[in-house]
C-alpha cells in the first residue's frame, strides 16, 4: 500500500502561484519578520523558489537595473528585496495576453514560470519586443528566496509559515498592491479565515 506522508501532502500544495506568509514567531529573524512570499516554481526534485513581495528596497529600479527600465517605465519606482538568495534582478509583470510567452527569450532555451495565468517572470536581459503592449504593470525583485527539498515543508510544520487559502484566492492585486506595507497583515488574515 503507498502511503503519502504530511510532507509529501503539504510539498502537492505548494505549486506555483501559492503564497507563504511569515507567522508572527519569525518577528525575531531579521531575514524573514513580517515576509510574504509568492511561490514561483516547483522543481520535480522538490527544490522551491520564490520572491518576497513586501520588502521595498531603498533603491530605485533606476539604481538597481538599467535593463529593467525596457519593461518598468516608472524609473523612481522602487526596486523589492525578492529574498537572500543572490542578487540577480528579475520582473513579475502582469500581461494582457501571454501567448508566444511560454518560453523565456534568452540563448538557453528555458520554461518562462507563470506563477498566476496572467502573471509570470522577466529576465532582464530578454529582448522587449515579445512584451509591447502586453505588461499591464510590473515590479522589479533583487534576489529570490530557495528552499532545499523537504525545507519548506518542515518550515511548515513548525508553524514559521502558513499558505494562503487556495490557488484561486491569490491574485495579482495581491502580488502587485500598491500598499506592500498591508499585504504581511492582510493575508495572515486570511489564513485565519481559511
């Protein structure tokens, strides 16, 4: 008989376009406090990526990317701490339409996430013509947040997160608000009502 353990049921769940909001006992980690994160991808080996959504940065897109400007045209808009993992900037942009937008525009042909239908990741360095009149709104993220096989899910358990409702419920009002400072109480919130 084949058994499916809490892992394993809690590792179905957190597909992409899911989020993760920090819980109150990780006020004290000066990485994490307060955090909401929107998973982007699910790697078959377990491995999860995601980017914090409410951390503004002092800088502004201008400052953290020339390139990012060929798809944010606001160069005063802030750029967002996307979590610890590197520096490399990335985009989560809001499309109008997406087909032809399945694959990321780079040498190394890879699968563009689309963590919500509407809502998938830049790389700045694309070519911007595929994105002319398709982005409704954008925001430039500064690193990622990586979670090892199992890690999140043990994460988890130990109450230091909590998912949000379902798939359906998260929307990209929610992971483009124009109140970023709102969004850590207003989903925890939610997570006391789903």
């Amino acid at each position: 008989m084949y058994r499916v353990s809490i892992a394993d049921a809690v590792g179905a769940e957190l597909a992409p376009g899911r989020v993760v909001v920090a819980t109150p006992s990780q006020d004290d980690d000066a990485t994490f406090a307060r955090t909401v994160v929107l998973i982007v991808d699910r790697e078959p080996n377990g491995i999860t990526t995601g980017i914090a959504l409410n951390r503004p940065l002092a800088a502004r897109v201008v400052d953290s990317s020339a390139l990012a400007l060929l798809f944010i045209p606001n160069p005063a808009a802030p750029a967002f701490w996307g979590g610890p993992m590197g520096q490399d900037p990335a985009i989560l942009a809001q499309f109008r339409a997406t087909d032809g937008l399945e694959w990321f525009h780079l040498p190394i042909q890879q699968r563009r996430p689309f963590p919500l239908p509407d809502l998938g990741v830049i790389a700045v360095a694309e070519h911007p013509e595929p994105f002319e009149q398709r982005i409704v709104r954008a925001r430039l993220f500064v690193g990622l947040c990586v979670w090892g096989r199992g890690q999140l899910e043990a994460e988890l358990g130990r109450d230091a997160w909590r998912l949000v409702g379902t798939l359906a419920e998260v929307t990209a009002d929610d992971v483009l608000t124009e109140a970023p400072e709102r969004l850590w109480s207003d989903l925890l919130a939610r997570t006391a009502t789903s």
